[in-house]
C-alpha cells in the first residue's frame, strides 16, 4: 500500500506541477509587451512569415510578409484566419477550410511572434 501511495502522490505532483507551468504559460501570452514581432511556420508549398502588431498589451494588426502559397487559396483564407484572431486575441481558434495547411500554418507562425513579445 506504501507504494501505491507514493505512486498516487508522485502524480498528483506532476498534475500541480503541469496546472502551474500552463498558468504561467497562459499568463505570459495573455498581456505580450508592446511593439512588432516576426514568427514563421512551414505552409503547405513554403514558409509563410508573418507580422503582428501588439498595442496595449493587445493584438492589434497581423500582416502577412511572405508565403509562395498558391495565391487564389491561401490569401483569403489567411485573411479570414487572421481576422478571426484579432477578434478572439487568441490564436485558440479553429484552421479555416479550403487552405488548412496554410490556415494551421498561419496560426503557429503568429504564436511563434508571440513569443518573442514575451
């Protein structure tokens, strides 16, 4: 029985510990510093490089700087991506279709400049 309290302890240790670092991590993306930031993430054809702005601890404008992405695709489904996380001030939203690569791929590259406002 000792040892299967030691093992039960261990694990409610790991889950403190787990809550306390996704706190932190929540924490540090919820007020990002002022200023601009660049993040990458591997698109569906290329890497696709973007630009966020952050006023007042929010996310005020996201540009997209390069991508070699099929044009006619990508661009308006970026751009509704893009939208959707300045509404929400959080990249915790849903790949739009059509161009989910590059959708996915937008997302991680603003969480990439995210965290180099922080």
């Amino acid at each position: 029985m000792k040892n299967r309290a030691g093992i039960f302890s261990t694990y409610r240790f790991g889950l403190v510990l787990t809550a306390v670092v996704l706190i932190a991590a929540a924490a540090a993306y919820a007020n990002p510093a002022d200023g601009t930031y660049q993040g990458s993430a591997e698109g569906y054809k290329s890497e696709i490089v973007v630009e966020v702005t952050v006023s007042d601890g929010q996310i005020s404008a996201i540009e997209v700087v390069s991508h070699d992405e099929t044009v006619a695709l990508a661009e308006p489904v970026m751009e509704s991506t893009i939208e959707a996380i300045i509404e929400a001030q959080s990249t915790d939203i849903d790949a739009r279709t059509r161009a989910t690569v590059s959708s996915k791929a937008v997302l991680e590259a603003v969480q990439n400049a995210l965290a180099e406002a922080n």
